[in-house]
C-alpha cells in the first residue's frame, strides 16, 4: 500500500493525457485536418513537439515503473528509500498525489471552457478567438500552470533523479511555449491582447490585479 500515492497519480497522468488525446480527435474530425491539430504547423513548435513526444510518454509510464524498481539496483528510476518509508514523506507523497486529481480537474473544466476554440498549438491559419473570461481571467495559461502544478507532484511523489530530469525539461518547455503563443496571440489580437496582458499574469495572477 505504500506505493497507492504513485498508482494514483499513475492513473491521474494517464487520465490527463488520454483527454489531450480525445480532444485532438474530437477537434480534428470537426476541421477534417488531423495533421494540423496533432503535429504543430509552426517550425518552433514542432520543435519543441520532437522533445515533448518521449517526455511525456516517459511521463505517462514513470509513476508504475518507479515504484516497481528496487532504487538499489535502478537509482535513477526507483523510488528512494526515504521517500517510501517514514510517515512524514510519506503523508507528502498522499497529499501530492491528491492535488495531482485536483489539478486534473482544473484542467478539465479550463478545456471544457474553451470549448471549440481549444488547440494544441498556434495555427496562423486559424483565426482563434481571444478567452479572457472564466479561468483565463486572471492568468493567461491556467492549463500550463496546471501542467506545470502536476509535474512537480509528480516529483514528490516519484522524487528520483530521471523524474527531476523530466520535470525541468518540461517546465522549460512549458514558458517557451507560453512566451510563443504570447507572441503570436499579440500579433493576431493587437492591443486587445497587450491590454490583456497587462492585468494578467503568465502563470499566476498579478498581485495588484487580485481584488
């Protein structure tokens, strides 16, 4: 039972991106172009999508792998011994792994938000409508802030040096892509969307925007 922390957040992970999944299916049977909803057609993006493939697939597969490993033979991918024994880390690991459920929640009512305009990258040939309401209203990517949120839960729960690894590759991914899609949303939208910006934060609301 000590290992409940890494199924749960195992089958919270698998959850997050089987819906990732379902909505680029969803969306690209409305638009009858799977190629460009599923591989980005920006050159950065694509990029950074050749990285993004494995990583999360490595994502998706660690929580079950590392608790299954003894960190004797594999320290890199099992769970240290500190963190599977002793009720201190331990109660950590239950409590990050329930705010792995909640972050997936948040995520999944921010996607149903967006609705039909949801995308898995910038197109410049899709004319996208600018969300600033709902959970856009204070932060400008409350889905990356929540991704970003599951991955260090995730470093809790599986607190080895290949989750680390994984987890700071994709949090720099995660800004990189923010700080494109702000470039291309304020060519796009304009003023509308510096203004926006300006009462926003990327990650977290701005302090002196909170009332």
């Amino acid at each position: 039972m000590h290992e409940l922390p890494a199924l749960v957040l195992g089958i919270t992970i698998s959850t997050y991106w089987f819906c990732v999944g379902a909505m680029v299916v969803r969306v690209s049977r409305r638009k009858r172009r799977v190629h460009r909803v599923l591989i980005p057609t920006q050159g950065r993006e694509r990029l950074m999508w050749m990285v993004w493939v494995p990583l999360i697939t490595a994502w998706i597969a660690m929580p079950f792998v590392a608790s299954a490993q003894n960190p004797a033979d594999h320290p890199w991918i099992g769970v240290p011994v500190f963190a599977s024994s002793g009720w201190v880390f331990a109660t950590l690991r239950i409590a990050a792994a329930g705010v792995a459920v909640v972050c997936l929640l948040l995520s999944i009512q921010c996607w149903r938000h967006m609705g039909r305009d949801w995308r898995m990258g910038v197109d410049p040939e899709d004319e996208s409508k600018l969300i600033t309401n709902g959970p856009f209203a204070k932060v400008r990517h409350p889905i990356y802030a929540l991704s970003i949120a599951l991955m260090l839960c995730t470093v809790v729960v599986i607190p080895t040096p290949a989750m680390l690894a994984i987890a700071a590759v994709h949090i720099t991914l995660m800004y990189l892509k923010a700080r494109n899609e702000e470039e291309f949303l304020l060519e796009m939208h304009g003023q509308s969307y510096s203004e926006y910006c300006e009462r926003t934060g990327r990650f977290l609301p701005r302090i002196g925007a909170i009332r």
